[in-house]
C-alpha cells in the first residue's frame, strides 16, 4: 500500500511537471512541424502498452495508477478521447471516423520506490 501512494505521488508530480516544460520536441522526423500544428486536427490518443502492462491496467493493479495519471494527462493537453484499457481502445476501433484524428502515445522511464527517471513521452500520428 505505502508503495503504491508513494508511486501515485511521485507520477503526480511527473505530470505536474510536464505542464511546465518546453513543448519543443528534442527529435522530429520533420523538425519545421510545430507541437501546435502536429496535433491540430488531433482528438484522440491511444496510449500503447506492453502486453504485462496492459493487463495490469485492466484489472487496475500494479503500474495502473501511472498510466490512469498519463490518461488524465492526454485529456487536459485537449484529447477528446483517450483510449487506454482494453475495453476504451476497441470502442476507439469502432468508432473513429479518420485515422487523421488519432494519435498513438507511448510512455517510458525507469519507475523505483523513490522517483521517475529518464521519463520519454513518443507520439506519432497516423495519416
């Protein structure tokens, strides 16, 4: 229990963080493409998981918590829809009208019971 609030805290202030940094990319395939401009257009957000991960999400045990605050995350940068259980990302299948609209979000870092280091945040648009 203690680990899993001093876990949920210290994502908390990863993401807190976040809303402070540059939004300037440290690598583009195309570096004249603004963050405004990649994700103009852009209304939902597939947060891609491992296979272990995934299902510790859907069942809301072990590393969830850091990808439920990802999820909040995605929703206050303007993402109509963040799909991120196994159930959300097969109503995102079915229900997406454009490929144009949606954007896959990968999340990495080395999580111990102290602290978040070398975290990366990867988007990549489909069109």
């Amino acid at each position: 229990m203690k680990r899993s609030v001093v876990l949920v805290i210290l994502v908390f202030s990863f993401l807190v963080q976040g809303f402070s940094q540059n939004q300037k990319p440290l690598f583009s395939s195309n570096s004249s493409l603004t963050f405004e401009t990649f994700f103009s257009g852009v209304r939902y957000a597939d947060i891609m998981l491992s296979a272990p991960n995934q299902e510790q999400v859907d069942k809301r045990e072990g590393i969830a918590g850091f990808y439920y605050l990802a999820q909040r995350y995605l929703r206050q940068l303007g993402f109509e829809y963040v799909a991120l259980t196994s159930e959300e990302k097969t109503q995102l299948e079915v229900s997406i009208q454009s490929y144009c609209e949606l954007t896959s979000v990968y999340f990495s870092g080395d999580i111990d019971d102290k602290s978040i280091s070398n975290r990366l945040l990867i988007h990549s648009k489909f069109f």
